[in-house]
C-alpha cells in the first residue's frame, strides 16, 4: 500500500515542471594568459622576437573601376594605439607604435581613394575579446580595424566646443548603423523620437535618441527595451515585423527590426564588447561619444579615431548563440506564419543582384530542377559584369547579401562547403548568429525562441573576418588561440549566417500559429479564446477519433491510443524518472508498404513540429544520431535526436531487415532506447557524456513487437484494406474541412498544455480498486500496470476537456486497457512468442 501511495503522489503532484536546472556544453578552455581587449591588427612582417606587431592596417576591399572591373582597394592605415586593459576594464596607456615595414604604408589614403564614388568614412569593427570558460582571462582579444566601407558616421561638426566631449547624435549629422548602400536618413535633432514606421526601419535611430537623452548612464538601454515593448503591445504590431522565417534575407533592409523564430543549436563562449566609445577627430580634437550595443561595426566619421584610451570608454559583455530555425517544422505552420505576416518587404533596389530574387521554397525547387537555375543565369552577363558571382552595374553597389555558398568560399578560400549544421536533412531557412544582452541565462540549448532585435548583414564583416585569417597565418600559432575552423565557425559570412542583435527575447512554449503564443498568462485575449474553445471541445474529440479511425483502416482502439500519445507530454521529473512520456508502439503494420509512410503525412498535417526515422541497417550504422563537441572548430556539431520539445518522431521499423550493426549502430540503437525510457540524449563530448533533457514524442511503427522499448504496445486490426493506400490517403486529407483541421490542430496542442490534478476522494477510491484488482490477480496486476492505467486516465481525461480525474474516466481507462491486452493475447496465440 505504501507503494501504491508512493505512485499515486508522483501523480498528483501538480503542475507542469520543465527541464530541470539549465544544461550548456563545458568548452575546453583555451588558454589562461590575459589578452588585451582591443589591439590594433598590422600587415608587418613577422619579427625576430615571438611578439604580435602591433601596427594597425586597414581591412581591403574591392571596388569597381571606371571600365567596371574589380579593383584592389588601397589599404588605409589608421593609427589606432594598442590598448591593454588595467584594473577596472580601461585600457592602459598605449605604447608606441612600431616603424612600419613599408614606406608605401605610411600614407593614410584619403575616402575617395578608398570609396571612389562612394562615403567618406571608415568603420572600426566592434568585435570584442572571447572569453574562454575556465581561463583566468581572455584567452584571444579582438583587434578593432578600419574597415573600408562608406556609412553615414557621427561627425564632429556641431559637436560642442573643440575638444568637448559631445553626445552621438547631438546636432550635425549623426551615426546611425546604416549600411552602405542605405539613403542617407532625415537627422533626428536630440530629444526627438523618429516617428511611423522608424522604429520597424531605423531602430537604431531610436537607440541613438534615447542615448542622446540619456547619455552614458543605463537608463537609456532600459529605455530602449521598454519602447519596443510597447511598440509590440500595439494592436497587429507584431505582424508587421518582417520575419526571417518567411522573408528571404535578400528582402530586408539591413539594420532594420525583424524577428526570428529558431531553436537555440549552439552557445558560443561570452564576448566583450564596447558598449560606449568616444571617438576624436584628428583636426578639431572635438570628442563624439557613440554606443556600441545592438552594433558589430563602430562608426567613425571622417578624420575621426577611436580613443582607446578615453575613460569614458566602457566594456560590457553579452552571449552569442548559434540559432537555427526550429527542425522538423511543419510546412501548414509555416503557411500559417507567412500568411499572418503583414510585413511590407521588396527586393532592395540600392543593388543588382546576379540572379532573380527567390524564397526559399524556390530555392528547394532550384535543388530539384537544377536546368531552371542555368536558365536563371544565362542573361547574367549582359547586364552587367560578374566579379566571383556578384554583379558591379555602372557605379558601386552593395554587395547581395544572399551570394551563394560557393561564391562565399572562393573569398574566403574556404576548401569544404559551410556548414550550417541543421540537425535534420532538406531543412531550409537562415542559421542566425544571436547577440543577447540581458538575461541569457534563462536560456539553454534546444529551447524555442522568438527573438525581436536589429538585423546585420554588413559586408564589412566577412572582410574583416578574411583579414583576420589571413594575419593569423603570418603570426606566431602560439600567438594564435583559435584555429581557423573555429574563426570560421564563430565568423562566418554575415550572406550566409546573418547576425541578430536582441532587443527582446521570449522562450515559445509553442509553436502553432492558431494559438495565442502565451496561454500561461493572465491576458485576457488568451483566457477567452481557450474558454471559447473547451465549450467546443467534445464534437472536436469525436471528429479526430473518426478521422484517425479512417487513418488507421477503421481501428477505433488504436485511433484512441494515438489520440492520447498525440497529446502526452513529460510534465515532471522525479528523480531520473520522467513522468507523462507515453512511447507507444503500433505493430501489425504491413511489412515493405508504403502504409507508415502515409501514416506520417497524416501525423504531420496533425502537429506542428515531426520527423521520421527509417529504422535500417544502413541508416543505423551511418547516421549521426547523437550530437558532439568538435573541439577543433569549438562547436555542438547536430544530431538528429536534437529536438525541441513536444516534437513528434515516428520510427519506422517495417523496413528493417536482418544485418549486423557496426559500433556506430550500436551507440544509434542505445541513444533511441534511452531516449524513449528516460527522455533524454546523452550528447558526445569525447571526453565524458553529458545527459541532455528532452520532451519527445516518440511513435514506433512495425510488423512485430518493437527492438525497442515502448510504454504501450497497441496491435492493429484493419477492417479495410484499400486498393491503391496513396488514393485513400488522399482523399482522406481532401474530404477534411481546413477549418476542421484547424479544430484538430488547436486540439492536440492546448491539451498539452492544461494543467491536471486527482483530488483526494479519486485517490481513495483508486487505492481500493487497485487492490481489489490485485486480490482478483496477483501475478499479472503489478505496480507497473497501475502507473499505465494512471497515465492513460490522466490523457483520457485532458482529452475529454477534463483537469482532474473522475471514477467515470478512471473506468473508461481500465475498460481501454483491458481491450488491448486481450487484443494482444489474441494476437499472440496466433503468432506463437512473435509478441
């Protein structure tokens, strides 16, 4: 009785707990003597002692000449002093700089030499030092370089008094983050808020008033945050944020408000920035202060350079995650996405892009039909000229920043393609590179974001980023702590892997579109729309039940089952125990059919997020199922077992046959089998296992009983056995209403999300049915079968519209479950040990 007791308490217990604690991958550190935060990068030859030079140099480009062709920029050469940090954070005072190894270099170039019919300005690169987990310092500082790329920068002209300091923004014209190809913008004068559609935009336009008015103290990030926070409160606001999931990147206007959807894939190491610099200029010696937040790329206006060692100069810290969009997504979730979206977006016209603008469903077709993309290119050349893949047209023109992957390796001199290490095959959609300013702690991998912040794509990046590579190759490798794979992976071109600055941040605790995206929360719009929908709850339940019934060839047991799998989800864990997980196993499927696989276009037009997994020899022994840590690029290479939660996986076993299963195979079948008994991936750091928690639905389809182990083992009977199953199918999914679907979908995610309880008189009452139960049959009944019997009671009820459990529902579980053992036993005398 106590062990009944024990169980009926873990039941009860309320609430739906989450993953415990926060899990985030142990790197390696890489090295523990401190670095200087920012140092100048220099071209110098190697000198005799093992020393970094520290001469600065200047990042290079390509411009077109006056016959259009790709010319090599002259290199400015900016005198930026190196800096070392002292207590505090401040640099120290610099020391002089080195003799320069070529008189050719010691002339600064003037802006039209560097930008010939472009901007007079250069830009100093932001990036910050990394921290390295475990160092007593940071183990590789950033160098900052002028970047030969022509923006709008904040000058000193009205700045206040020569050598003043003066606030970025105030008077003259102001830094505002625009790219290179960006229309020169309407000057904000201090104190005034752009107004309309800037915030969607120019966001750092708003970031800039705010600074202004505020100046160094942290009132204006608060500031910042709590206006788009209002901003998106408006009424239909959020739709109006263009969204990287439905909008190809080429669509967006550099700098301006997006948003993304995505699952945290990787966490890179914290980094260092400069979130207020002050800049002087050379002639006027007045002082401009900027902010460095939401920014990878500092402006500097003409005749102007960063003062490293100003004490208003401050460094702060923010976390970099490698952001993927969320794997397995249905395609009805992103129809839903792309069709609520009222973001007006058109290609940008500041540049001509060597081939037709096309979204990413495009971009699938292409992969099918390649001869559609060769016709695509065949007129390329007569509008202009290709240089590597991007077209110059008549006068400079930003780079597209959607070049191909190829294209991007030949700059880069890159031997392999990028990878964008999604964890499932065919996926489609931007990786992201994620800067989060506040609170990154409540986050971990695998979590589903949506994230509202400010969109880089600046070109200047990947310059800076092949400079950097090409100086680690002259300097000494002790010198050097990342090696180029991790310099790839931690840098990659912003065209491929574009960069988000957060502004605000919330973990999704789903993705279906059809519902309101908190439901936990008090609000009214969200209270209103579950009540609207739970008095409609019984004829929806009734509906599902015959459509899976069909599904299923006209097995109502088996279409009950997989109604209440549809709708498990592991609320708590006790101890290593993870409970709510309901695994179930569906034998008697024909063998070498194509039966499961429409089975699974029938489950994916159900949930909102799937995939499934073809249970070979083959595949056993060659996928990669498990994520590790490759330490020599320093990054969380996917598997297919990383998941979001309460995604739908479907193993297919009827197409397994008999073979041998190497080592790799094994270690496959082990992790499918603990993450189906203990909801969790024991993810590969060469050096030790680290456990990973997960919430996944795991549905096993097979002929017999299932290799692996399942909760719940339901044995299908056909009643009918169509001709042709692809035809069936088909007008199975044709004959449903899109707005009976909808029902459906609604369905199967707003009961995960109810809570559950079982009051005290239930409790009594199961105690004394068990024991009843037990007296009638004491070898067959087990503690086990009690712990069955109270799960599929808990999804029976939440699957009637019910939080707590009635004697009514308590029989109809016990009925359910007596039902499919005598269907097992059946099938068993049949089959002989088969089941």
């Amino acid at each position: 009785m106590k062990h009944v007791k024990h169980i009926l308490h873990k039941e009860k217990v309320g609430g739906r707990g989450g993953v415990l604690g926060q899990i985030r991958p142990r790197f390696a550190p890489t090295g523990a003597r401190g670095r200087p935060l920012l140092r100048p990068r220099s071209r110098a030859p190697k000198p005799a002692l093992r020393r970094r030079p520290s001469g600065p140099r200047a990042a290079t480009g390509h411009a077109p000449g006056a016959d259009g062709r790709a010319q090599r920029l002259p290199e400015a050469a900016p005198a930026l002093p190196s800096a070392r940090l002292q207590d505090g954070g401040r640099p120290a005072a610099a020391s002089p700089p080195r003799p320069r190894a070529r008189a050719a270099r010691s002339r600064r170039p003037s802006p039209r030499e560097l930008h010939p019919g472009g901007g007079q300005s250069g830009r100093l690169r932001l990036f910050p030092a990394i921290v390295r987990s475990g160092g007593r310092g940071p183990a590789r500082a950033a160098r900052p370089s002028v970047a030969s790329s022509p923006s709008a920068a904040a000058g000193s002209r009205g700045a206040g008094r020569p050598g003043g300091p003066a606030w970025e923004g105030a008077g003259g014209r102001a830094s505002s983050g625009r790219a290179p190809d960006e229309e020169p913008r309407s000057r904000t004068p201090v104190g005034a808020m752009p107004c309309g559609e800037d915030w969607l935009s120019q966001p750092l336009g708003i970031v800039q008033g705010f600074f202004a008015q505020n100046g160094v103290s942290s009132d204006w990030e608060k500031k910042v945050v709590e206006y788009f926070k209002e901003k998106l409160k408006e009424s239909n606001a959020p739709k109006w944020v263009p969204s990287l999931n439905e909008v190809p990147l080429h669509y967006l206007k550099p700098n301006s408000f997006v948003k993304f959807r995505c699952m945290i894939q990787d966490m890179f190491d914290p980094e260092f920035y400069m979130g207020v610099y002050e800049t002087v200029n050379q002639n006027t010696k007045a002082r401009v202060l900027h902010f460095g937040k939401y920014r990878d790329v500092a402006e500097c206006g003409p005749q102007q350079e960063v003062d490293l060692n100003s004490p208003r100069t401050t460094t702060l810290e923010r976390q970099t995650f490698y952001c993927v969009p969320v794997p397995g997504e249905s395609s009805w979730v992103k129809e839903a996405y792309v069709n609520t979206n009222q973001a007006r977006v058109s290609p940008s016209t500041s540049y001509t892009p060597s081939r037709h603008k096309r979204s990413y469903e495009d971009d699938e077709d292409m992969d099918h039909h390649p001869h559609k993309q060769k016709d695509q290119h065949a007129g390329a050349g007569q509008a202009g000229r290709n240089i590597g893949g991007l077209q110059w047209c008549g006068e400079p023109k930003r780079l597209e920043t959607e070049a191909s992957a190829g294209q991007q390796l030949n700059s880069l001199n890159l031997s392999s393609p990028f990878d964008l290490n999604f964890p499932l095959p065919g996926e489609k959609g931007p990786a992201c590179l994620v800067k989060v300013y506040e609170d990154w702690d409540c986050f971990k991998v695998n979590d589903v974001l949506e994230l509202y912040g400010i969109l880089s794509v600046d070109p200047v990046l990947s310059i800076l980023n092949n400079d950097e590579r090409d100086a680690s190759s002259v300097l000494d490798p002790m010198e050097c702590s990342d090696t180029a794979e991790e310099q790839r992976v931690r840098s990659p071109p912003a065209s491929l892997v574009p960069r988000i600055h957060v502004v605000l941040a919330q973990k999704l605790q789903h993705i279906n579109p059809l519902l309101p995206a908190c439901l936990k929360q008090e609000e009214s719009k969200a209270c209103k729309f579950v009540s609207s929908f739970m008095s409609e709850l019984s004829p929806v339940r009734a509906e599902l039940l015959g459509f899976l019934t069909h599904a299923l060839l006209g097995d109502s047991l088996a279409a009950e089952y997989l109604i209440l799998h549809l709708i498990s989800t592991v609320y708590t864990r006790r101890d290593v125990l993870p409970l709510g997980k309901f695994t179930v196993n569906l034998s008697g499927c024909p063998r070498n059919s194509t039966y499961t696989e429409h089975l699974y276009r029938i489950i994916q037009h159900l949930v909102p997020a799937s995939f499934r997994l073809q249970m070979t020899i083959e595949n056993m022994n060659q996928l990669k199922l498990i994520p590790h840590k490759d330490y020599t690029a320093n990054r969380l290479v996917s598997g297919l077992l990383q998941l979001p939660s309460n995604t739908s996986l479907v193993i297919d076993e009827t197409l397994l046959e008999q073979g041998q299963l190497d080592t790799s195979g094994v270690h496959n079948v082990t992790a499918l089998s603990n993450l189906i008994t203990w909801q969790k991936v024991d993810y590969d750091f060469s050096y030790h296992q680290m456990e990973f928690p997960c919430n996944i639905n795991v549905l096993i389809t097979s002929e017999g009983r299932s290799l692996l182990p399942a909760d719940c083992q339901i044995h299908l009977q056909p009643q009918l056995i169509p001709p042709n199953m692809e035809e069936y199918m088909d007008s199975l999914l044709s004959t449903v209403l899109p707005s009976v679907l909808n029902k459906f979908r609604i369905y199967l995610t707003l009961l995960r999300l109810l809570d559950y309880s079982i009051s005290d008189e239930v409790t009594k009452a199961v105690e004394d049915d068990f024991v009843e139960m037990r007296k009638n049959d004491p070898q067959s009944i087990t503690a086990d079968d009690l712990h069955q019997l109270l799960i599929v009671a808990r999804f029976l009820s939440l699957s009637a519209g019910q939080t707590t459990l009635s004697r009514e529902r308590w029989l109809r579980a016990k009925q359910l479950e007596s039902l499919r053992r005598t269907r097992l036993q059946q099938q068993k005398c049949v089959n002989g040990n088969e089941l």
